[in-house]
C-alpha cells in the first residue's frame, strides 16, 4: 500500500518506460483535463515511487503524464499515489490502469511491449502475453503495430489514432516488394494535405494506394474450412506457393505444415502427382491442425 502525497509536478518525471507519446500531450489535447482540474481538482492521483536524493526530481511517476502535464500547465501541486515498486510491478500496474481508462492508444501500447523486449524485461512475446493476462496474438498486432515506419505514421493526423488490426495489414503491403512503393507514395500524399482526411479514410487510402494497377493472378486460390481461410495457393510460372501467415499461430503449427508436405512429396507417386491433386491432399491435412491465427497473405 502507497501514502496520497502532494508534489511540486516540476519536482517529478516520468519513468522512461512509461507509455506515453509526450510529443501528442498538449494543451489542446487535454483540454477537457485542464477544464475538470479548473472546476473540480484532481480526481484520481498519479501513481509514482520515491527517487534517491540529489537528483533534480523527487518523484518518478509511473503513469499519469496527462495528468503531469496539467498541473505543471496550471502551475498546481500533483496529486501521487506513492509507493515502493519494482520494474515488473510498475509495468503491471500501468498496464492495468490504462486497460481501466481505455485511453492509452493501441500504438502507444505496441511501443511499449517494444521498449519493454529491449530493456529485457520480459523475455518474449509469451512472456508479456502470460504477465499481462491477454493473448499472444493481440501482443503479436501490437508489436507489429509498432514497427510501422514513420512514413506510413506521418500519413495519419496522429498515430495515436491508428487501430489495432490496421498494423498488420499496413505491414503486410510494406513487405510486399511490389505493394510497398505503392503505399509509400500514397502515404506522401497524404502527409501533405491539410487537414489530412479521418484516420480511417488514410487507412482505406493507404491500402488502396498499394494495390495500384498491380494486377491478382486470376489462379490464386483461397483455401477454406467452410468459412475460416486456412492458406493460399499461387501458381507461378514454374511452381507452386503456399501462403499463410503464421507470426500468430503456435510454433508447432509450422512443423506440422512442414510434415505434411513433406509426406505428400515422398509418396513413391510424387512425382507424378498433379499440383491440384497434390494440394488438394494437403488441404485436408491442414484442416485438422490447430490453425489458430493463421491468416492468407
């Protein structure tokens, strides 16, 4: 249990894993804020832990930068839930209190799973999933939301306003060879206008803006289990692909994706078996694996 105290906010910082986008916090964007500080006073403290002495700040605040950022504005003491934590109970701590207030933007999230794998406090991807009780695969599109480049970010008004399920979309287009000049293009357009359209107009511009004139081979096939897409085969011009996106999916799906082609191609008939017949046969060894996320490029 921590003690409510009251601090100077320009004798406190902010934890450098904290998961705010301090350049997106200003006077505009907190107004309704500033407004209920003004009427009403600090509703709901800051949560911090006590720095050592002889340092600029007596304060180290785990989350609360809006709130930071109001009282230094209106030049009022911060209110601070005080207490003594570790790293891994702070990170808990802040990660709760944001699902809470359902504030915290998916983006802002993403990097701080990002800035938490680097720091090594968590070992993996499952690591954070199983500490933070959500799944894989929401730390999967968070993290891949993270890794959008700034030209694709500079497109959007604020990359605070990007949504979850985008990231991965966005980046399947910039890890196309033939799709990414496309969307980068689109999304140079787009940063230059002014105002630039809602944030998912830029979205439906950015996709749209890769596909271009880029023509889909009329062969490609989307394999279904009734209504669930498991993979896609693309005939080329001298082989066949199998496609299917496994970042989300366990890691023994992949092996049992292996082992079933590899049974296919050694039959004694291999050889002789046409690509329909062949995929076809792996079809209905896929249907059987625990697909999980697997989702078709």
């Amino acid at each position: 249990m921590g003690c409510i105290v009251s601090v100077s906010p320009f004798r406190c910082r902010m934890w450098d894993m904290h998961d705010r986008l301090e350049g997106h916090i200003s006077a505009e964007s907190c107004r309704a804020e500033i407004e209920s500080f003004r009427k009403h006073g600090q509703l709901v403290p800051a949560l911090g832990r006590s720095l050592k002495k002889g340092t600029d700040f007596e304060v180290e605040l785990i989350y609360g930068a809006r709130r930071l950022f109001v009282a230094r504005h209106l030049n009022a003491p911060l209110l601070i839930d005080l207490r003594e934590m570790t790293d891994h109970e702070a990170i808990v701590a802040m990660d709760i209190e944001n699902r809470q207030r359902a504030d915290i933007s998916p983006y802002e999230r993403g990097l701080s799973f990002a800035q938490w794998l680097r720091a090594g406090y968590f070992s993996s991807q499952d690591d954070i999933a199983r500490v933070l009780q959500i799944s894989p695969s929401q730390v999967s599109r968070l993290l891949r939301l993270a890794r959008l480049p700034a030209v694709i970010l500079n497109a959007f008004e604020s990359p605070t306003l990007i949504c979850e399920g985008w990231g991965r979309d966005l980046m399947d287009a910039l890890e196309d060879p033939d799709r990414r000049p496309l969307a980068i293009k689109a999304a140079r357009s787009l940063a230059q206008l002014n105002p630039r359209p809602d944030a998912r107009e830029v979205y439906r511009r950015l996709l749209s803006g890769a596909q271009g004139r880029r023509r889909v081979s009329a062969r490609d096939e989307v394999v279904k289990d009734g209504e669930r897409p498991l993979f896609r085969i693309r005939w080329l011009r001298s082989s066949v692909a199998l496609m299917m996106q496994l970042e989300n999916a366990p890691p023994q799906v992949l092996e049992e994706v292996r082992d079933a082609v590899a049974t296919i191609l050694k039959r004694p008939s291999s050889a002789d078996i046409q690509p329909v017949v062949a995929l076809q046969a792996l079809e209905r060894s896929t249907r059987a694996l625990p697909v999980g996320d697997i989702r078709p490029i």
